[in-house]
C-alpha cells in the first residue's frame, strides 16, 4: 500500500506513524501520497501505480498455503489497492526473494499464482527479479488505468457508509491455524484466495461513491484512514455488519486481510442499491454507518457504544 505524505491524512497506528517520520524525513523529495494508489499523469494519461509486501512470518506461513496460494493472495493485495481507486489493471510486476533450497517448481507456481490473479482482472505480468533470501518474500507492483479516480478523503457528513462482502472469514483462518487447528473450507478460501473488488469498485465510482478504501488493515482500522483522509467520524452499526459464515462479530469488526471495500456513499442512496451490487457481483453490499462530523471511528452496538481494539499492523 502507497501510503504517507502531505496529501492525506492517515488514521493512528504505529505503522503510520513510522510512515509520517519517513514522509517528514523525505521532505520536498517526497511526493503528496496517501490514497490507496499513487496516482500519476503520465503523456496525458493518469496512472494509479501501488505496491505491496509479503513476507513469510509475518503475512503468512508456508504451511498455510500452497505455492500457487501464496502468489495469488499476494498479487490480490496489490490489486485491491487499485479496486479502492477504481482503476483498471494493466500491469503488473513481482519481485520475490526465495531460499536456495526452494526449488524451481516451487518459484514457478508462485509466479503462477501471481499471474492467474493478474489475468482475473484483466492485467498482465510486466516482469520482475529474482534474488535468494532467508525467507519467502513477494513485493508486487500494479499499474492501472485511473481517468476517474475515488479518493479516501471526499467522504462529507451526512453520507452513508457501505461495505462489500461478508467480513471476518480470513482472520478467522489465521486464528485457527495459530492455535493448531486447519480452519473451516469457507475461512481458508477467504484467507487464501481474496478477491480484488476491481469491477465492482468501478461499478460503486459510477453510482456516487464519493470515499472508498480497501479493508487490508481491517474495518475499523481503515475506516480510521478515512476518517482521517476525509476530517470526519465513520459511525459503524456493528449490528449491521455483514459476518462471514465462519467468523463472529469481533472478527468482522476488528479483523484484517479482507480485500473488501468500505465506501461512503450520497446519503439518500437507497439500500436497494445493495440489492443491485449482490445481483450484478453475487456478493453483498451493506449500509454499515454514517458519516458525521468530528475525527476518528465511532463504533455502535445495540444503541451503545462499544470500545473495539482492531486491525492488522504491521509492528
């Protein structure tokens, strides 16, 4: 994720703290990032350019997944960036470090993965490098097409808040695969082969969403990053929130890796615009919340406030 800078605000964290130091550091060589995706003019034609890491150890464990898996998901990270801009795909390039050891098959089904999720949204492996390292590392760079791009920081009080999808499922996985258990069929596919919202966050840009963001730190921690992008509060109804069949109601709230999109949306949007979503993309789109004046998340349960701790960091 291309984060940081002048140009948006983030939400808190210790990630995004270390990322503003950098920014602060960087100074006038550094440009005014902060969306989802970079987003560049180039010969008259603006681009959305972002990357991502994954790291054995820390984004997943190669027992987890298979090597095809691992490309996928990671190339999928990557994408959603340019789901929650809603650009279209054209390119992308990976850069993975392998133990020696690994073998040849080992690298090209990875390198497989990685393609079969470029291919799904339409893009095509540009290129790379290969380089020996301790662990299994993927960085994945996506290059799309943005002639119209959604920000995270045009979210107004009085808008509604929409998220796509059911919330919970990967997080769910990793919890059971950490206590030693193999988690249910549906949790594992939600971990293991996260969908890029590419059409459908296109699809929410040409019916008014005026914010969006993709849920790879978690609900409540992204809707902080819009939040702050956008200087409001997101309220979210926890009663709303769509739950994964395989996971509980702290999991959707506070869980990460979900590739999802949160968007904000005019607030006389009618909610039978979900119904159109799920028939048009067989997945939901739910009213969560609003939008309000003020900074930060507010989380509502049952009339009450509730504290929710959440998100995935990095540190």
């Amino acid at each position: 994720m291309t984060e940081g800078g002048d140009g948006v605000a983030l939400g808190p964290g210790p990630e995004f703290d270390r990322i503003r130091a950098v920014w602060r550091a960087l100074g006038g060589h550094g440009a005014a990032l902060g969306d989802d995706a970079a987003l560049v003019e180039v010969g008259g034609e603006r681009l959305a350019i972002s990357t991502d890491l994954a790291i054995e150890g820390q984004h997943f464990r190669l027992g987890w997944l298979d090597p095809v898996e691992i490309g996928w998901r990671a190339a999928a990270g990557a994408l959603s960036d340019l789901a929650a801009v809603a650009a279209q795909p054209v390119g992308v390039l990976a850069s993975v470090g392998v133990p020696g050891e690994r073998s040849e098959a080992f690298l090209t089904e990875l390198m497989d993965g990685v393609a079969r999720a470029a291919a799904y949204v339409g893009a095509k492996v540009w290129g790379g490098d290969l380089v020996r390292s301790e662990h299994v590392t993927i960085d994945v760079v996506v290059v799309g097409r943005a002639p119209a791009p959604v920000s995270r920081a045009g979210a107004r009080p009085g808008d509604g808040l929409w998220v796509t999808g059911r919330l919970g499922g990967a997080v769910t996985a990793v919890r059971a695969w950490s206590e030693g258990r193999e988690p249910s069929a549906e949790a594992r596919a939600r971990f293991a082969h996260p969908t890029p919202r590419i059409a459908e966050g296109a699809w929410l840009r040409d019916r008014g969403a005026r914010a969006m963001i993709d849920l790879s730190d978690g609900l409540v921690g992204d809707a902080g990053h819009l939040a702050a992008a956008s200087g409001v509060v997101c309220v979210i109804e926890a009663d709303r929130v769509p739950i994964h069949a395989s996971a509980d109601w702290e999991s959707a709230i506070a869980g990460g890796e979900e590739y999802e999109l949160l968007v904000a949306l005019p607030g006389e949007t009618p909610d039978s615009l979900g119904r159109e979503f799920e028939v048009e993309f067989g997945v939901p789109l739910t009213h969560i919340g609003r939008i309000e004046e003020g900074t930060g998340v507010r989380v509502v349960r049952n009339g009450q406030p509730v504290d929710v701790e959440g998100g995935f960091s990095h540190f």
